[in-house]
C-alpha cells in the first residue's frame, strides 16, 4: 500500500515501514495515538518529547505530513482563542490503515492508558490538552 504517491516519493511499503518506525517519528505517531482527542498540538509534542528539540519535533512531523501519514488540522477562525493552540496534528485515514496493516496500531489503548496516568503535567499542557479541537479528527 502507497500512502500517496505525490508525496511519499515512490517509496515502497517496506521502505515506508523503515521511515514511520525511526525513533523520533514513531514517538510523535505514539503521541497522536495515546491522546485524548489524537489531535495534540506542537507543544503537547514537545512537552511529550522532552529529550529532542522543538526543531527537530516540527521537522519530524513535517516529514510525517510530507509522506501523507500525518496532517494538519486548524481550528476554523471562529473557534480560536487567544491563548490556545489552533494547530493540530493527527493521523490521515490512509495512515491509519498503513499502520493498521502494518500492526503498528496493537499498543494504541495501552498507549491512552499510559497517557492517562501522567499526573505531574505542566499547567500549560493541561490546558492546552483541554483546548477546543477541531470536529476532524
């Protein structure tokens, strides 16, 4: 299965597997995957990733939405707040299966689970964990 031909340059699924699964790309799928609304925003990575930098964070994704595994999803103008992120991040339908068919998926509720028991977030993640997301998911 191809992703998008466009963009993930021809790459083949074997190749494509060896892409998602490098250590910094398969930790911000895991982060999509393990949040509450799989929308987290660039800070919920960073804060999430505390050992690589903000760039390098935003480079990975950028790779992730290059290949079609990843996309962006803003807030409509109507619905931002001053204060809160209006850019989100989540998996695309043909990712998700990619994934699913390549059993990247089987921790997913684990995943949530762990998630869940982070008790000591920053004040700034929690609220931007409540942030109003987009109906796209």
């Amino acid at each position: 299965m191809s992703i998008d031909p466009g963009t993930a340059e021809g790459m083949e699924s074997r190749e494509l597997v060896h892409f998602v699964t490098q250590q910094t790309r398969f930790a911000l799928i895991n982060n999509i995957l393990q949040h509450p609304e799989q929308l987290p925003s660039m800070y919920e990575f960073e804060e999430l990733n505390p050992s690589v930098s903000d760039a390098t964070v935003y480079k990975h994704i950028q790779k992730l939405i290059d290949v079609g595994i990843v996309k962006e999803v803003p807030l409509d103008d109507d619905q931002r707040r001053q204060g809160y992120p209006w850019k989100f991040y989540g998996l695309t339908e043909t990712g998700r299966e990619f994934l699913d068919d390549h059993n990247l998926l089987a921790a997913e509720a684990t995943l949530q689970q762990i998630y869940d028991t982070i008790s000591d977030k920053p004040e700034k993640m929690v609220k931007y964990e409540n942030a109003p997301r987009p109906e796209e998911a």
